[in-house]
C-alpha cells in the first residue's frame, strides 16, 4: 500500500476530501400552549401541595379569626354581607397575591427563570399554570371560611355555588398582580414587601365595609382587583340577588384579571431576557 501525500493531490480533491460532512438538525416543534400550561400546572401543584398547605390554614383561620373579632362590631344586614364576602375573598388574597409574589420573586433571584427559558414553554403557559397552581389551593379554605361566616352572621347558605365564578375570577386576577410584583421586583425581599401590601390591602379595602369608609379610600377600594369578587359574592346573600349587578361585578373581575395576567406575562418576558 502507497500514501500518497496531501501535496501532490488536487487542490479540488483536497477540498473534497477534507470538508466535513455536516448534516442540518431539525428543530423540534413549538409547544402549543394548552399542553404546556396543563403540564406546568401539574408540576407546580405536585410541588407546592406540601409546602403550601400549611399557609392554607394560617389563611383561612386568618380569615376565620377576623370574622369572629368583627361579630362584636357588625350584627348584621349589609356589613354582614361585606365582611363575610371579603373575609372569604382575602383567603384567595393570601395565597394567589402574597405567595406568588413571594415565588415569583425568588425564582427570579434564585435564577430559576433560566431553567424555565431553556424549556420549549410559552412564557403565558408558566404564568398562567404558576397561577392556576396557587389559585386551586385557596378552594377549600374559601369554602371554609364563607360556610362559617354564613352560620356565624346567620346569613343564607343557598348562592355559595356562586363561588365556583368568584374564586377563578378573583384567583386570576389576584394571581396575575402577585406575579408581576414577583417579577418586576427588583430584589426577592421587595417582593414579599409588595406581597404583604397586597394583602394587607385586600384586608383592609375588602373585609371592612365600604359604607364606613371615606369617600378617598372608597375610589382606592374600586382600583384593588379582589373588590368587585368581593361585591358580587355579598349581592348574593339577599333575599333576592339582583343577577345582573353581580355578573357585572363577575365580568369586571375577570376583565381585570385578564390584564392582570398579561401584565404578569410580559413582566416574565422582561425578567427572562436579562
């Protein structure tokens, strides 16, 4: 056998030889958008369902303890009404508001965006799959806490079904605001500042009854998210619900919370990139 040197063979030869053989990959496809956030939302429920838990119960028997200190204040009649809605609505508050914003801002600090980025996920399927997580654990606790007021106030337990609209609602438009803190917040301990405030705001804004408020802090009330879930589940406690005021409330409630969660998606875009 005879090698033949690389010098005295053709510079076209050579080139043939000594190209690389490369062969063009193909991406795989985009994930759709609906099998993302369903796996997303099994991800975070299975992660969250332990830790989470016990911050249920410190939001209900939050929620539960404020009701019993407000039945030496209020005896019945509208107030009732107020403070039993937003009483419940602020379990929705504790954990889709305060908690998210809480996660989100540590995800952000802790470089867990990345992770994320690196996964063909659409940034609204890791929005909205987080939020839905959040959002289911405050059911039971919401349920809890307007059963007992109902029996502590002694107001009618027969339109509770209307919580089936209100916590969605209310959870994706609380939701979507924790999120953006957690995302837009610079630092994680800013973000659990915010998350606070948040709560704190819903306590306040949405337990207490407007008829008491000055007129200011009335307009600040309109501008919280959780107010209309709020005003449409204390319109049902009437003898006769006026249906068209509290799906007027239901709708805004959700127009809310679809902004709300577009806001928080952009906010993760923007986070992602830096």
């Amino acid at each position: 056998m005879s090698v033949v040197p690389a010098e005295v063979l053709p510079a076209g030869m050579r080139a043939a030889d000594e190209s690389p053989v490369t062969a063009a990959a193909e991406l795989a496809p985009a994930a759709r958008l609906w099998p993302s956030l369903c796996a997303v939302y099994r991800a975070q429920l299975s992660r969250a369902r332990v830790a989470r838990i016990p911050l249920l119960f410190v939001a209900t028997f939050q929620s539960v303890g404020i009701m019993i200190l407000m039945r030496g204040v209020v005896d019945g009649g509208a107030e009732a009404r107020a403070v039993v809605a937003g009483s419940s609505v602020l379990v929705v508050a504790f954990v889709a508001l305060n908690l998210l914003a809480q996660y989100f801002g540590q995800l952000r600090s802790s470089g867990g965006l990345d992770h994320y980025a690196t996964l063909p996920v659409p940034p609204a399927a890791v929005v909205l799959g987080a939020a839905g997580a959040y959002a289911s654990f405050t059911v039971p606790g919401t349920v809890v806490t307007a059963v007992f007021g109902c029996l502590l106030f002694g107001l009618p337990l027969t339109h509770l079904w209307v919580l089936a609209a209100v916590i969605p609602l209310a959870g994706a438009a609380l939701a979507g605001l924790g999120a953006a803190l957690g995302l837009l917040a610079p630092r994680p301990e800013l973000a659990t500042v915010l998350g606070q405030l948040g709560m704190s705001a819903a306590l306040l804004l949405g337990v207490l009854p407007a008829e008491r408020m000055p007129e200011v802090v009335r307009l600040a009330r309109d501008l919280l998210p959780s107010t209309y879930g709020v005003e449409a589940f204390a319109r049902t406690f009437g003898e006769r619900p006026d249906w068209a005021f509290v799906l007027g409330d239901l709708a805004v409630c959700g127009a809310v919370g679809c902004v709300s969660l577009a806001v928080a998606t952009w906010a993760y875009r923007r986070a992602a990139v830096r």
